[in-house]
C-alpha cells in the first residue's frame, strides 16, 4: 500500500484513509493484508475494531500477532474529546516509532444521526497531524445514517481501493467540513445545581463556584485545583473573545462534576484547543490546556452563541 510519490520506506506523518467494505468477509479481506505489511516494514499496528471483528482478525493472522488495541471510545458523543484521547494514546506508541492503525465504524456511537463519525475524522486530522501514523478507517457500504458516509468522503484525504491509497478529490479540511456539518450539542442535563453569570472582573465568582462544588463531591485538593484551572481557561476565553457576559452552569454527578460555559458570540474555530499550541505563540493556549486536564470538553455553537461542556471525574 502506496500513495503515488511517497516512498515505501517514508516514516509518514499522518495518512488519513478512508476504506469501505460489503460485508465481514470483505473488511477482513482488506484487514488482513494491511496489518501483514505493516508487520513485514517491522512497524507497530494498533486497532479500534468492533469485538467479532478484532476476534477474527486474530485468528486469520495467528494469536502471536503483535497488535495493540487502543481505548474503546466512551459513548457521549463528542468526536473532539475521543480523537485528543486517541492522539495521546498514538504520541505514547509513535516514541517507538510510525504505526499503522486500523479503525471500523462502529454504529452503536452513531448517536441520532451519525454525526459523531464526522466530527472525530475532522477532530483527527487535527490532533494526529504530525504523528508517523498510517491510519485507514472503515466503512460499510451502507451504514444507517448517510451521513456516515458523507463525512467520510469529506474528511479522508485519501481512499483505499484494491488495496491501493488514491488521492480523494472530495477531501475538505476540518474546518470547512464542519461548517457544513455543524457540531451537534450533548444531551440535555436538566436544571444545574449552580448559575453563575458573570464578566471578566467576576472571573473569581467561577473558580469559587466550581471550587466549592469540586470540594463537595469528594474531589482531591490537587484535582480539585485542575477542574477550576480548566474552567477558569474556559470561562477567561468566553468573556474575551464571546462577549462582554457570559454564564457558568454546574452539575454535581455521581461521576464528578459538569460545567457548561455559555457566552453569546459566534465560533469561529469548530475545533478551538485540538492541535499543542507551538511554543513561540504566547497565547491560544487556554482550551488546550483545558482539554488536557478534563474527560471531556465538547465545544458546540448555534443561534444563541457558543457553548463549552467539561466533564471531570474526581
């Protein structure tokens, strides 16, 4: 497997493929080989596959196959959060080199209408980036949502067919993807335990609420003061770039805690804080800090402005 005019040997940053296949028979077909080669250049090979798929790809190849299997993605339908999850997981395994990682789409994270898939493949191609990894993920032929589908000729720059990498005409960078495909909203909490309202001078009432909630629900000192620093990042970017008010809401689960940043200005990054800032730029650091210290952070606008979810767990 080749694209034309990258050398074999090429320690690649990402290459981002799209596969679609007919039926199990047909995925572990082109499965199979994939990995083969992979192993033949002596590189790594890691798989997001559904169970049954990842069972029988164990047994054509044999169970002394090298394979890593990378995190299950939670199901709570941010694409975001599950591709910087993915691209730690890949910074962790690329120290030893370029990998090769086999994905399937999965369909019990379609959610309403398979937009999560669009959005983790636009997410990816900003969080993997710069990673050696050779990344095919696929399809089927007839998923249950057509958007599936549609993102996927979107956000793939290139498309396996025959075994062969081509150039995908139909490609779009994340960004434009996105503002065709908005990013859908999470689900619906109910009433928060606190409101906050506030403006830039009152960014303290924010760490007080948040502290005093972290606090309540068993949090550690240490962990306590990684939830505030997040939301502090959050509700400082709010205020700056969203509007001169902004609103904080807060839930205490029995999982941790849920805050919500809501201002009324418009987004104009779908996917603010996915790429490490580069260390001569002073700012825009904020929601990648914030990313790196929650569960997750999910950053979705509409008519009314532009709204950000953390979650944490103690």
């Amino acid at each position: 497997m080749r694209i034309t005019g990258t050398p074999a040997s090429a320690a690649p940053k990402l290459v981002h493929a799209a596969a679609y296949h007919s039926s199990r028979t047909d995925l572990l077909a082109q499965l199979v080989p994939l990995v083969e080669h992979a192993l033949v250049r002596d590189e790594q090979v890691a798989l997001s596959l559904q169970e049954d798929t990842e069972a029988a790809l164990r047994a054509e190849l044999g169970t002394g196959a090298p394979l890593h299997v990378l995190a299950r993605p939670v199901v709570d339908g941010s694409g975001q959060t599950v591709a910087l999850q993915r691209g730690r997981e890949l910074r962790e395994l690329t120290v030893a080199g370029p990998i090769t990682v086999l994905t399937e789409h999965q369909p019990d994270l379609d959610g309403p209408d398979g937009s999560f898939w669009t959005e983790l493949d636009a997410a990816v191609n900003i969080a993997l980036a710069e990673l050696p990894v050779r990344l095919t993920c696929f399809f089927p032929e007839l998923p249950l949502h057509q958007c599936v589908l549609d993102g996927a000729a979107e956000n793939h720059p290139h498309v396996l067919v025959h075994g062969d990498l081509r150039a995908n005409a139909r490609h779009r960078a994340p960004r434009e993807v996105l503002a065709s495909h908005p990013v859908a909203p999470p689900l619906l909490l109910g009433v928060p335990d606190v409101t906050v309202s506030f403006r830039s001078w009152q960014l303290q009432e924010v760490r007080r609420a948040v502290r005093g909630l972290a606090g309540a629900a068993g949090f550690t000192d240490d962990r306590t003061e990684d939830v505030v620093l997040a939301v502090n990042e959050v509700a400082t970017n709010a205020v700056e770039h969203g509007g001169p008010a902004a609103e904080l809401h807060v839930w205490a689960t029995g999982g941790g805690l849920v805050c919500e940043v809501h201002d009324t200005g418009a987004l104009a990054d779908p996917l603010p804080g996915m790429a490490s800032p580069h260390p001569s730029e002073p700012r825009g650091r904020g929601l990648w800090i914030a990313r790196q210290l929650c569960d997750l952070l999910h950053v979705w606008s509409d008519e009314h402005g532009t709204h950000v979810r953390v979650r944490a767990a103690p």
